[in-house]
C-alpha cells in the first residue's frame, strides 16, 4: 500500500509539475511569437484581445489559424476574414507554430484567461497617469546625453539672444551701415566657429565606438534579430536553419567590468540594439542589417538588469521588441 | 490671370491644405504616443508614414514653388511645367494615401529596404507606395530638370554657380538666388537620381525575386533621404535672400564669400549624409569620419555667411515687421537653432547615445516647423500680400507669429528633453521603463494645439489675401 | 480481473514508467537549459586564453610541443576518441569534406585531432587516421596526450567530457578551436561543419573579421563589400560604386544641360 500511495504522489507531482512546464512553454511560446500583437486580458492590440478566445472559437478550427494563418486567409476562410476586415487588414502571420506547441499555447491562453476572469472579479486598480512633475524634464539625465542637451541649450540661448537684439534694433532704423566693421566682425566670427568646428572634430573624432583590431574582446556574443525579439547564441546566426541548430541562450548573463563584443545581425528587415542602464539611458548602440554583422563592444559599468531595445523601426509590433541581460 | 500667377496660388492652397491633414496626421501620433487614444494604436504607424512621406514632400514642392516664382524674376521657368508638376504630386499624393489608408502600409518614410517587403501589409500596399513615389520622384524631376534648363538658357555653368566671382571678378551680376537655387537643383537631381535606383532596385526584387544588399540600399535612401530635406531648406532659403532687401531696403549681392559658401555646400551636402549609417559599424570607418567632417563643415556657410549676412542686412535697418517678414527672419533663427541640434547629433560619439532617440525628430522638426515652414509661409504671405496690398494689422500680426513661435518651440522641447531621456523615436507606445515620453508626449500636444492655432489664423491672414488675388 | 493495478508486477512497471516520465519531462529540460548556459559560458570564457603548452605524442611516437606547431601557422584542435559510437566519425568526417571544399591546409593551418580517451595508443589515432581518410595528410596530425595534460587543456579551450559509466561511452563536445600563437581566436561548436563558418573562422584567424556574409541559395544584386579569396581580404563591391553614380550623373547632366543651351544663350548685358 506504501508503494501505492507513492506511486500516487509521483503521479501528482509529475501532472502538476508536467502542467506546469507546459504552462511553462506555452508562455515562452506566446511571449516570443503572440505578445508583440495580443494580450490576454489587456484589451485589443494590433490584433484582438485572447482573453476566453478558447471558449469562442472552436478548438480546431483555433489550432489551425494559429499553426497556418495564411493558408486559411488564402482559403477565406469567413471566420478570417471577418477579424482580418475588423484588425485593419494586418494579417496574422505564419510564425511556425507547430501543433504541440498550438496546443501548449491554447492551454496557457485557457489558463490565463481563467485567473484574469477571477482577477477581474476583485476591482481593476485603477491606473491613472501622475501628473507629470519637474522630475519628468531634467530628473536622471547624465553623460554624453546631459553634455549635449546643456551646449544646445547655451547655443541656442545665444543664436535666440542674437536675433532677438538684431529685431529690436530695428526700432533705431539708420539708412545704411557701416558693411566695413561687419566684415571685419564676420572675419572674427569665421574664426571664432573655425576653431569651435576643428576643435570639437580633434576633440570628439578619436571617440567612435567602432571596433579596433588591436584590442581583443574577453567575451563574444552573437546576436540575431528577428522581428520582433532577439536571440543570443555563442555561435554565429544567419538563417533560420541556424537558428534551429545552434544553441540559444534564453537567459543572458554577462560579467561586469569586461569587454563584451555583441556580434549583431539580423535575420529579416534592419532592427536596432541597443543596451539601456539601470536608469533607463542608453549606454550604446548599433544597427542588426540583413546580411552584415556588426560588431558592438560594452563594457558594463555595474551588476544588474540591461535592457536592449530596437531602435530601427521594424513593423507593426517594432516598440514590443526587447530582450534584457544581466550583469553580475 | 496669368499662368504663372495661377500656378502659384494653386501650389498656396495645396500646402495649406496638405499642411492642416499631415499636422494633424502627425498629432495623432503623440495623441497615441501620450496613451490617450490606444484603440486607434494600430494606426500608428500608417499615420507616421503618411506625416512622414507627405511632410517631406509636401515641404519639397513648395519650396520648389517658391524657387521657381523668383526665379522666374530673372529667367523663364516653362509654367506649364509647373502646372504638370502639380496634377504629378497630387496623383502621386492619390496612391500614397491609397495604400496608407487602404492597405495600411506602414514603412516609415525612408522605407527602408528590405521593410516594404516583410511588414505584413498586402503586396498592392507596398506597390502603391513604390508607384507614389516613382509619379513624385519623376514629376519632380523633370519640373527641377526644367528650372534648371531655364537657369542655363541666360548663364554659362560658371556664371550660375558664382565662379567668376571666386576667380576675382565682380560682373555679371549674378542673383544670391539664382546662384543658390543653381547649387540645390544640380544637388536635387543627384537626389532623385538616388531615388530612382533605390526604386529600380525596389522593382527588380518584386519581378525577379533576386535580393538586394541592405546595406547598398539603405546608403542610397539616405541619400536620397538626407539630400530631398536639406534641399528643401537651400530652395527656400533662395526665396529669403531674395525678398530680404525689399523689406530692408539694402541690397543683398553675391560676391566672392557668397559663391565660395554655396559651391563649398554643394560638396558638403553630397557627403554629410553618412552621418544617418554611423551606427552601421560595417559602413567603411572613414565615411563616417567624412560625415562627422562634412556635418560639422556645412554649419560655416549657413551660420557664417548666410544668417551673418541676414542679420547684417537687418541690423537698425527700417524694418517694417510685417508677417510675411516676421516668419521668415525667426525662420532663419530656426535653422539656425535646429542646424546646432543637428551639429550635435552628427558628432559619431554623441549619436552613438542619440541615434534614433526622439533627438532627431527634435533637431530636423527646428529646422523644418520653425526653419523651412516659415521661411515658405512668410514667402507665400508676401506673395500675396505683394498682390493685394491689404491693410496689415501689424498687431494682430504679431499675435500670429508668437503663437506659432511658442507653439512650436515648447513642442520642439519635449522632443529634445525625450531625445536627451533615452526616448525612442517611432515608438507606438512607450514601455513602462519610459513613461517619461508619454508624459513629454501629453504635454508636447498642448504646444501643439497653440501652434495649430497660429497656424489656423495664419491661414485666415494669407488666405483673404489669396481669396482677393484671384481677381488680379 | 485481466488488469489488476495491485499486483506486484505492474505496481513496479508503473512506478518505473513514471519515474522515466518524470525523468523526461522534469529533469531533462531543465538540465537542457543548464547545459546550454553552461556551453556560453565555456566557450566564451576560452576564448582569447592562452592553451597551455603540452607535450603530444603522434603515432610514430615521435613526440613534440603544441608551440611547435602553433609558431609558424595556426593549429585547429579538435577531441575525438577511437570507440566513439556517436559523432566523431561524423564529425571528423565532416570536417574533412569542408577541409577539401574550403582548402588552405598546410599554407594556412594545421589540423591537430587529439583523444581524449587514456585507453587510445598510436595504434587506435593512426586507426582512426585511417577511417577518416586523411592518414596521408601530413598537415592534419593525429595524437595523444597524457591523462594529466587532458584536463588542462580541455579547460583552457572550451572542451568537455564525461564517462557514462552504464555505457562506457564518453559524453562530450563536438568543437574546433582555433589556436593563434598560442591563444584560442575562436570555438567552432557543432557536430557539423559548415564551410561558411569555416572560412569566417579561417578569415578570423587571420586578423580579418568578414563583415558580410551570404546564406546559401541567396541571390544579391550587387553587393557593397565581396571576400577576396586570393589575398583573403575584403574588399569593395560594385555596389559601393553605385553610390557615387547618382552625384556623378547629376554633375554630368548639368554639365550637359548648360552646355546644349549655350547656342540659345542670349549674351549678358552689364545691366
């Protein structure tokens, strides 16, 4: 009977614990190819709200919209055409689904929709925007970016202060100036933005961020970008089947202080990468171009989460891309 | 009424017109943009590229139609030229809004390769698009290939590009604005030459389904890109140099320093477009320092020769602030302002923290709301009132320009305070990390409404003027 | 009762099915995901490290430093051991087809495959030289090192293995490493070789990172950059020509333009 009752104990720990990597599964899975066009429970996005979509629609017919879209948008099928007509003609497209993946994904959106029904019952916390304060213009900014907002400000308070005086000398009209000091004082002024325009040159143009041959990174990343996520391998990624072959790192971790090289490409249309701090500015960037890789060296000044945004419009879902890393 | 004349006001009405639907298209977006109106969220991006594709355009034409109206001052632009440029634009404006508005085509303005092919829009989408901008990029061609033929119909290259003055001699006259526009066509038709092959290029892919280099095509939009504004800027800046001295009763002339500046730019302007591939890493090393090099020159000849000049002929000078003169000097001020912006962006080590972040948006909406636009709408305000002679309620006046002063600058700052944040630009909606932008974005739209404001009593302003002139 | 959940017998086939099950389902994901971060980890760490200096013995018995081999041109290390079931043979073989599409060996690298199994003499390496077809090659050497020296190396360039002792077989890496002066340059992983990544690694090796790539049956127009095979640099395409062909015309048909109209030209008065 001893036997039994734990023959009975792994049979519950293994439904519960099998569950919950299905569930598990099913929520990558939506998060990687649903969330950047639907949410559960959040309200239409560019497509429709899937909240109890598993009680609207019949499962089959579900599982073979999510594993074929197209094919089904070709066939007009009416069900399709009607949501295309409703979503302003965005298709949805064919992501590869497989069936045991549909199936794990119908069952997380059956899940979710189920504790978001229970959430709701308990009144939705209102979210209502704070008023922006004074923090909202100057709070957090630093670096380059702090640099660059004050000299543009102090260059155009002198450009504004400039055209302001020249307007209101035109209340003391004289009938001709005296060309002879304007060009002598335009000489000076040549010379004056002269030196600020080489100076800043000499100044700013050993800054680039790109890669030198003569220093060699401590760690290499490879990143491919897909609309609309990025995956990280330690192997170059350049094609789907690639991807299928070599191992994605789900969960990047990198050490603090070294010199990381990102190794970036992209697998359809021109993404951007870029690494956003702890206090959400942007510490560097590049491009992920079909067909090229460039090469982004970091180092990351402390511990903790980096979020990467795309920063080159991509399509419909361009502001859901993001991925994070963190730094140890 | 004479051709010309006809031509002139219809090209008034049309920007008026687009003006109103592109600013509104474009306030949408931070409507969206500041959460206030999320069930329209999809139609974000379609909207950003019809502001996008329509501004720029919209911008080009009728700092075209400036251009062509003082040049023909001096020589004979073919009027039915023009006319046939305008049926092309608004055919061309026809498919463009076909596929934004029916196919939802979404590609941003630049469409850049390979997006137009993978956005999920229908295929006619992307085929009205590429055909919109095949009927611009043609009509505009021949229309500036026309100007140009008018220009070297009275003057040797040499004379319209000021090459004698720089070798030292002092005649023939030769027009700051003849000279000017000379440089921006012969510019503008490396531009739509640009334009062309990417389209070419476009067209080959979809018949023959052989790939294209993205690298190659996004150097060649940006060309394109880059050339088509900066342009736009230059035309209109002719038109300044142009009615400058009938307000201040000083003369304006080329000389020596003025050919130097604008042969220097047409140089400039063909190579300052790197600086949009900076943070393509792959890009060659010493374009990008050519970019930086050739951004950072081309501030020396606006700043020092043509806005020096401007405020020369300015100073104590018996000015009589009119709104047609008003807006074009703050217009100056607002190249000015926007070109430091710019200078700033273009510098690779600070893009590597600016690009793509609302900065941009930032610099090149200073240079074109409060540069480009002004200097058109007070040009067009002259024309008009130079056709009228209506009384000028200078008081009044004055109300109109501070409106759009105000307006547009407190909308610019939030730009440039989102940019210096971190901000994205062309993001629907800011993740949670940067509410800061939607907030910035709520706020930017009160600054809006008090330009759309000015803008409407503007229009109120120069439009009695265009209603009378059509019985001249 | 034909079925009896009772009895002894199928008690003890069900408690082992489910055992298995959760084996499958719970454990052997997550230790999926452990390995993969594990093999970053590896990999990425190895790489620019200085490989140690061993002593490897060839099936000649003639006997000899890694930095002999790696002074004059750069050596690709790679593991395998002579009763491998699994993916050496595979792998080995693989590695020889790209060798001969790619080309290079000996001008430009050596191969160096060590086993990593203290049980494998020269007798089984020059086997195993034998069954991949390259005994002749003498640029791709075949060796052993000792027990001691396997771990070293092992650690220093991204290599694992371990002794599945129900099967006797070892459990391990399909990599190369590719080893400049002494110092790991890069870590081919997978038990295919791709000639693609090989020449990017050959590229690599060289001092010189390949911008670009191609995947396979992808047709591009004109492309801004090509890989010259002959002096294994990269250079300009036509496509970089193409960028200057708009400034070029338009400077031309200005020229053109001013030039037809100077018959029409009506000559400039000193008005």
């Amino acid at each position: 009977m001893k036997k039994f009752s734990a023959m009975i104990a792994t049979l519950f720990v293994l439904i519960m614990s099998g569950g919950a990597i299905g569930a598990n599964s099913g929520e990558n899975s939506f998060q990687l190819k649903c969330a950047a066009c639907h949410s559960i429970g959040g309200g239409d996005q560019i497509g429709p709200d899937l909240m109890g979509v598993t009680k609207r629609r019949d499962p089959n017919w579900l599982s073979q919209w999510i594993i074929h879209p197209d094919k089904m948008l070709n066939e007009k099928d009416p069900i399709a055409m009607e949501l295309l007509k409703k979503y302003n003609q965005v298709p949805m497209p064919n992501l590869g689904v497989t069936e045991a993946e549909a199936r794990d994904l119908i069952d997380y959106i059956a899940a979710q929709s189920e504790t978001q029904k229970k959430d709701s019952a308990v009144p939705a916390q209102q979210t209502t925007q704070e008023p922006p304060s004074a923090g909202v213009f100057f709070g957090g900014l630093k670096g380059v970016q702090l640099t660059a907002l004050v000299v543009f400000f102090v260059l155009s308070t002198i450009v504004v202060f400039v055209f302001w005086q020249i307007a209101k000398s035109t209340r003391q009209p004289v009938p001709t100036i005296d060309m002879k000091s304007a060009y002598k004082l335009r000489k000076w002024f040549f010379f004056g933005t002269a030196v600020l325009v080489f100076g800043t040159l000499i100044a700013t143009l050993p800054k680039t961020p790109y890669p030198d041959d003569f220093q060699t990174p401590d760690r290499l990343v490879y990143v491919a970008a897909k609309q609309f996520g990025f995956s990280f391998s330690s192997e170059p990624i350049t094609s789907a089947s690639d991807a299928g072959q070599s191992t994605i790192i789900n969960s990047l971790e990198l050490p603090q202080g070294a010199l990381i090289e990102f190794r970036v490409t992209s697998l359809d249309v021109n993404h951007g990468f870029a690494l956003y701090d702890a206090d959400h500015s942007i510490i560097a960037q590049t491009q992920a171009m079909p067909g090229y890789t460039n090469r982004l060296r970091v180092r990351f000044p402390k511990p903790g989460t980096y979020q990467i945004l795309c920063l080159e419009y991509c399509g419909l879902a361009h502001h859901l891309m993001h991925a994070a890393v963190t730094v140890r | 009424m004479n051709l010309a004349h006809k031509n002139t006001l219809n090209w008034i009405m049309v920007t008026f017109v687009l003006f109103i639907v592109l600013l509104l298209a474009g306030m949408f977006m931070r409507i969206i943009q500041a959460n206030m109106f999320s069930s329209a969220q999809s139609w974000f991006y379609p909207m950003m590229t019809l502001h996008g594709v329509g501004m720029a355009g919209l911008w080009w034409v009728a700092s075209i139609a400036c251009a062509s109206r003082v040049l023909s001052r001096y020589t004979a632009p073919s009027e039915c030229v023009s006319r046939f440029a305008l049926y092309g634009t608004v055919l061309g404006v026809l498919f463009l809004l076909a596929s934004v508005f029916l196919g939802q085509f979404a590609a941003g303005w630049y469409f850049l390769y390979p997006l137009p092919f993978k956005g999920g829009w229908p295929t006619w989408a992307t085929l009205s698009f590429l055909l919109s901008i095949t009927i611009l990029g043609a009509t505009w061609l021949v229309w500036i290939l026309d100007l140009l033929r008018s220009i070297a119909k009275k003057y040797t290259i040499g004379q319209a590009l000021g090459w004698h003055y720089i070798l030292g001699k002092t005649g023939p006259d030769v027009p700051p604005a003849v000279l000017i526009t000379a440089v921006s066509l012969i510019a503008g038709v490396a531009c739509l030459l640009s334009g062309v092959v990417v389209l070419l290029f476009f067209y080959y892919e979809m018949l023959t389904g052989v790939a294209n280099d993205a690298l190659l095509m996004k150097n060649l939009t940006f060309l394109f890109g880059h050339l088509l504004v900066n342009l736009s800027l230059y035309l209109a800046v002719a038109a300044v140099y142009d009615v400058f001295p009938s307000y201040t009763g000083r003369p304006w002339p080329s000389n020596k320093i003025v050919a130097i500046s604008w042969n220097s730019v047409l140089v400039i302007v063909l190579l300052a477009y790197f600086h949009h591939l900076y943070m393509d890493f792959v890009q060659p090393t010493y374009f990008q320092y050519v970019g930086q090099i050739a951004s950072y020159m081309s501030s020396i000849p606006a700043a020092v020769v043509t806005v020096f000049g401007a405020i020369a002929l300015v100073y104590r000078a018996p000015v009589r602030w009119s709104l047609g003169f008003t807006l074009m000097f703050f217009g100056l001020m607002g190249w000015g302002i926007g070109g430091i912006g710019a200078v700033i962006d273009s510098t690779i080590a600070v893009n590597s923290k600016l690009h793509n972040t609302l900065w941009v948006p930032a610099h090149f909406h200073t240079y074109m709301i409060e540069g480009l636009v002004l200097m058109v709408l007070g040009y067009f305000y002259h024309y008009c009132q130079e056709k009228t002679k209506l009384q000028e309620n200078l008081y009044f006046q004055k109300i109109i320009a501070a409106l759009i002063l105000v307006g547009g600058y407190g909308f610019l700052l939030m730009f440039y305070l989102s940019g210096a944040h971190s901000i994205p630009r062309r993001f629907a909606v800011y993740p949670a990390d940067l509410s800061s932008g939607a907030q910035l974005s709520g706020i930017a739209l009160i600054f809006i409404s008090i330009f759309l404001l000015g803008l409407v009593l503007y229009i109120y302003e120069t439009g009695r003027r265009w209603v009378k002139s059509l019985d001249v | 009762m034909t079925f009896n959940f009772t009895s002894l017998k199928s008690r003890t086939v069900w408690i082992k099915i489910f055992l298995l099950l959760t084996v499958v389902f719970i454990i052997a994901p997550l230790k999926a995901q452990e390995q993969e971060k594990e093999i970053l980890e590896k990999v990425s760490k190895s790489l620019y490290n200085q490989v140690p200096d061993v002593e490897i013995s060839l099936p000649n018995n003639q006997k000899l430093l890694l930095s002999e081999l790696w002074k004059d041109k750069p050596v690709l290390i790679n593991f395998f051991y002579r009763e491998c079931t699994g993916t050496c043979n595979p792998f080995l073989r693989s590695l020889k087809t790209t060798v001969e599409k790619v080309g290079g060996i000996s001008e430009d690298y050596r191969i160096l495959s060590l086993s990593f199994d203290p049980k494998d003499g020269p007798r089984e390496v020059a086997a195993m030289a034998e069954a991949v077809g390259v005994e002749k090659q003498k640029d791709w050497m075949f060796g052993t090192i000792k027990p001691i020296d396997i771990q070293k190396i092992s650690d220093a360039i991204g290599f694992w293995y371990r002794l599945d002792s129900k099967t006797g077989q070892f459990d391990h890496a399909s990599s190369i490493t590719a080893v400049r002066n002494g110092k790991v340059i890069r870590v081919l992983l997978g038990s295919l070789v791709t000639p693609t990544r090989f020449r990017d690694m050959l590229y690599e090796l060289k001092g010189t990172f390949v911008p670009t790539y191609s995947n396979p049956g992808e047709n591009v127009l004109f492309r801004c950059f090509r890989v010259d095979e002959l002096s294994k640099s990269v250079k300009f395409g036509w496509g970089m020509l193409i960028l200057f062909i708009p400034g070029f015309c338009a400077l031309l048909i200005a020229g053109v333009l001013f030039h037809k109209s100077s018959h029409s030209r009506e000559p400039m008065g000193l008005s």
